[in-house]
C-alpha cells in the first residue's frame, strides 16, 4: 500500500481511559481531528525551548521541555468538539471555538478558556490519539 494523504475533514470518537463509565452513554466523547503537517510541526517546534544569555556565550546553555504546552496546543487545534463534558454541579461545558491565523492559514481551535477545564492526564491523552494520525501505518511503511 502507498502512503496515504491525511483525512483532514474526518473526526473519530474518543473515550478516555480514565472515564469510569467509559463505554456507557454517560461517557464523556470527545471528537478527535487530525492535524495538518504544518501545524503539528509548528506545535512541535515549541517543545524544546534553548537559551543562551548573550552575555555569557561561554556559559551553560539551558534547555527546558514544554510538554504541557505542546499537549496543550495539540488539543487545542486537533479537538472538534465533545459530547457529555459537565462541571462539578453536572451542567453541560459548551464546546466553544476561536479563530487563528498561522502562515496565512485560518484554524478553529478550541477557546484555552474553556480548554483549560480539561484535566491534565486527560488532556495528554487526547494529545496522544491525536497525534497518531499523523503516524505512516506499518502497511504504509513496508514499501
């Protein structure tokens, strides 16, 4: 099999892991997108930050990892919206979207107001499902 273009219109199902009633219809389903190359390279892109102080060029250069910005980022962009995400009092969170330009390309993404709702460990695990679109299959690959 040859390799095959990214679906970017598709979204798939997703129920967390974590969720105790994962499988049940009081599961929370997230619809998963893929990401275009360009951005999930952007996104990427920030994951290691290097600094050099210009005022000691001999001295140590720090690094850090942003994995929870990536994370963060990746949701952002690669999420399209959900089913059955309350607060603590049980009311439906709203799924709302923003605009952004990146490299005269326009994306919704997910408004980080109401991102940030999403736990942490759930939010790297959409991260997760959502970056493996990207991947080339093991049938794509042998070729």
């Amino acid at each position: 099999m040859a390799i095959v273009g990214l679906s970017l219109a598709a979204t798939r199902p997703f129920q967390s892991r974590l969720d105790s009633a994962r499988g049940t219809p009081e599961a929370t389903t997230f619809r998963l997108g893929t990401l275009d190359s360009r951005i999930l390279g952007k996104i990427k892109d920030m994951a290691t930050t290097i600094n050099v102080d210009p005022t000691q060029p001999d001295d140590e250069v720090s690094t850090s990892i942003n994995g929870n910005e990536v994370n963060f980022q990746t949701v952002a962009y690669g999420l399209k919206g959900w089913e059955n995400f309350k607060d603590a009092k049980g009311n439906d969170i709203a799924f709302q979207t923003l605009t952004r330009r990146h490299s005269g390309q326009v994306y919704e993404v997910v408004d980080p107001e109401v991102l940030k709702l999403v736990p942490q460990a759930v939010l790297a695990e959409l991260a997760y499902e959502i970056t493996r679109d990207n991947e080339v299959s093991e049938t794509e690959g042998k070729n």
